[in-house]
C-alpha cells in the first residue's frame, strides 16, 4: 500500500505508517490516570457519601468505609470514558445527505494524520481530488500486488504528479507469494478460484497497513455491486480491520461516495479533469489485477468484468468483506430460476449420459459443436444470438451443434472432464479425434467460431 501526504502537511516522516513516539500505552495511561479536577470532584463527593453513610450506620468498621469511598472514585471515571465514544452510526445518519466533499472534511478533520484514502488506480481517483479541494493535508495510499496492469502504474505516477504527493506502496510478503507460485503456478486462481491468490496478495498487506492508522477512506458505492453492497455506509467502526490501537472497534472506515452513481463519479472526473486510468477508454470499469480484469459488454454490470470465470456471489476479493450483504451466510446474485437459453430447433439437449457418451466415441459421424454454459451467465446470453445463427449455418454443412449447461452439479465433472475453465467454452468433437478442442479464444462472433470449425472439422 502506499501512503501518500500532500506537502502542505507535517505531520507525516518516513514511508511507514506505524507511528514512532512515546513508547507508553495511552489507554494504559487513560485508565490508570485521574485528572486533578475529577479527583477533586470525586474527593467532594465521597466526602458526602461517607458522611450519609457515617450518620445513618455508625457500626459500620473503619474499613468498610474505604470501600464505600473506593466504590465512589471508580465510578464518575467510567462515566467519563464512555461519554468519549462516538456514536458513528448516528453519525452516518446525520451525513446521509452530505455531498462527498461535505464527509471528506469531516473524516480529514476529525482524524488528521491518522487516516489515509485507499486508493486502487481506478474511478476512486475522486476520492484525492476530493481531499485537495478541501485544502486540508491527506494521505493516500495503495496495493501493488505484483499482478496489476502497465496502465494502472501510469496512473499512479501521473497521480502523483498532479497532487505533489508520494503514494506509498505496501507490498505482498516475498515469502507467501513464493511458496504459493511455487506450489501452485501463476494462475491457480483460475482452477481453485481467487480467494487465495488476494489472501496473500492484498487482504494481509492491507491488514498490515491498516495497523497503522485509526481510519481509512475507501471509494465503495452501492451501486458498485447491489447484490453485495447495497449496504455500505457513510461512516462505520470497520467491523473486520484492526486499528493503530488494537482490537474491536479500533479502526473507523469512511465510505464519501457511497451513496454517488458511477455516471456522477465519472460526471466529477471529467469537469475536474484529473487522470484517469487509460483502461476505461477501453471498456474496463471495474479494475483490479490483470489476470483477472476485463473489459464489460455494453449493458453489463461493472463488476462483471471481474473474477468472470466464477459465479456472481464470488466477486469480492476480502478487502470489503465487513460490507458484503449476506443471506443465511452467502451472499447469491443467482436467481433461484432462470430462464434457459441457446433455444432452438438447430439446437441439441445434451444430458450428462449424452455428453459422455459423445466423450466416449472415437469415431462419429459428424463432428459436433458443444457449449458449456450457464443460463445465468452474462456472457452466455451475450453469445445467444450469435450461437442461434452458427447453428442454423453448421446445420447445412453437416456439423451438429449443441449445448450442455456445466453449471450447480455438473460444474466440477465440466472442469474435470470438459475442459470447463469458465462460461462460456466452446468445444468441438471432430469425427476422428477421441478428445475435444477447446475453442481458445474469447471472440466468440459467428465468423470466428465458424472459421475455427472449418480449420478442423
């Protein structure tokens, strides 16, 4: 992660975010220590406690009565430690309808050199246009996981550039990525899904940075994901992260755009004009690593672009889970009935036993075309109407088209025996060959697919 500070500020020494200093605890020294003018109260008032007790209960031993003042000078100091307590759900009420810029002073101003924006190279570049405007020093800082694309490092430096600022990186241990490359390969992710490979990549980097500050600034929206962030607030006690303090409750997270749409975000970015990553002029919403980020199809959704190869309810990496909205325990975009599709008369059915049997045979009579799919999957409707049309043109060449739906069940003897890497896949079955050839490119337009079928039927 990387922090960055503007050079106004002078708070800020070093590229680290722990905090050099007085080696003492402070909350040791808050609940050991008992301000004269609290002691003086305290005194006052067991004074009067004792002098009631004396008057009404003269048996009472000399020492019972130091209990009764010890009761007396505990109290008051407990009173006062919870009134410091912010109340920050409260507070996310009263700043529902505050402007971005509104809650960025407020999270600058209350926590000063004790927070920092996260910044991830995409559209959250708003977040540090926001904090110049407000004139007050800030921090910024970011994840390079060693995956990310050659135009995200641009952005970086030309972010850098235009605020006057050093964005301080945190990387992954040198260690775990080794022994996870080594024992598994480049891209496992793609086999046993990407949980693991952001484990070690961004998830524990960001806890270590985290340890460093009492808040961060993060550029969720609601709209980034209604499925699983329909919910995120403008302010919270970051229910998973630890602080610079330690433990439960220590870490504040703020969330300035999350009531904004991305067309508003994207509005601001323009008439402000500050960098942008140059990926979104290629059709990249959501950007995150370059293995596992793509562009989006005209009507997707932006996290669509992301972790493609898995199901909906898998597109987050760890970094949110503390906002992630779940149900009995998963959060599940599927819809519990979907619509099939890829329906015609051009188009074959094909059962588990039917998709075995044509594994099985060595020899056909005609070569067949076959794809794996998911009725759910964005990018299977996408190619609906493509496939509708291949299949009607193979029709009078003598190939057979069909379809097998690889998804709930069936999904691990897809990727097992199909070659199933994600949705769609397309495979064909020459008449002489006993094993399928994977289509292996994503242009899936009825002249390439069809090019692909007359180079090796």
């Amino acid at each position: 992660m990387a922090l960055a500070v503007t050079s106004s500020s002078t708070a800020i020494s070093g590229s680290s975010f722990s905090r050099s200093g007085a080696s003492s605890d402070p909350k040791a020294v808050q609940i050991c220590s008992l301000r004269l003018s609290d002691r003086t109260h305290v005194a006052t008032l067991s004074q009067r406690r004792f002098s009631m007790k004396s008057q009404n209960a003269e048996s009472h031993s000399r020492s019972e009565s130091w209990v009764t003042r010890a009761s007396t000078l505990i109290a008051p100091e407990v009173e006062e430690k919870e009134g410091d307590v912010e109340d920050f759900e409260q507070l996310a009420k009263k700043l529902e309808d505050a402007s971005p810029l509104e809650i960025m002073d407020k999270a600058l101003t209350k926590f000063g050199s004790e927070i920092a924006i996260a910044f991830s190279g995409a559209e959250d570049v708003a977040l540090i246009e926001y904090a110049r405007l407000t004139g007050k020093p800030f921090r910024v800082f970011s994840l390079d996981t060693g995956r990310l694309n050659p135009e995200t490092y641009r952005l970086f430096d030309a972010v850098e550039k235009q605020y006057g600022i050093r964005i301080e990186y945190m990387f992954p241990d040198a260690v775990e990525v080794q022994g996870l490359v080594r024992n598994k390969g480049l891209f496992s992710f793609y086999e046993d899904g990407h949980q693991e490979c952001c484990r070690v990549r961004k998830v524990r980097p960001l806890r270590r940075a985290l340890k460093g500050l009492k808040a961060w600034i993060t550029g969720q929206r609601k709209d980034q994901s209604p499925g699983t962030r329909s919910e995120i607030p403008i302010v919270q006690v970051d229910p998973v992260f630890e602080g610079l303090d330690g433990g439960v409750g220590s870490l504040v997270k703020w969330n300035p755009l999350a009531n904004v749409e991305g067309a508003d975000v994207w509005s601001f970015l323009r008439t402000m004009d500050v960098p942008v990553n140059a990926l979104h002029a290629q059709g990249y919403v959501s950007i995150g690593c370059e293995p596992c980020t793509r562009p989006v199809l005209p009507g997707q959704h932006e996290r669509e672009g992301r972790w493609w190869w898995e199901d909906a309810k898998a597109k987050e990496c760890g970094l949110h889970k503390g906002n992630i909205k779940e149900e009995d325990g998963a959060a599940d975009l599927t819809p519990a009935i979907v619509q099939d599709i890829f329906e015609s008369n051009n188009v074959v059915s094909l059962s588990r036993g039917g998709i075995e049997n044509l594994l099985k045979l060595g020899n056909r009579k005609e070569p067949w075309l076959v794809v794996l799919y998911a009725p759910w999957c964005p990018f299977c409707q996408a190619m609906e109407a493509s496939y509708l049309e291949l299949a009607e043109k193979l029709a009078v060449k003598g190939v057979k088209v069909a379809k097998f739906r690889a998804d709930g069940d069936q999904k691990e003897f897809a990727k097992q025996e199909l070659q199933l890497g994600s949705f769609p896949t397309i495979l064909l079955f020459p008449k002489s060959a006993s094993r399928a050839i994977k289509y292996p490119s994503e242009h899936r337009d009825v002249d390439s697919v069809m090019s692909f079928v007359n180079l090796l039927r």
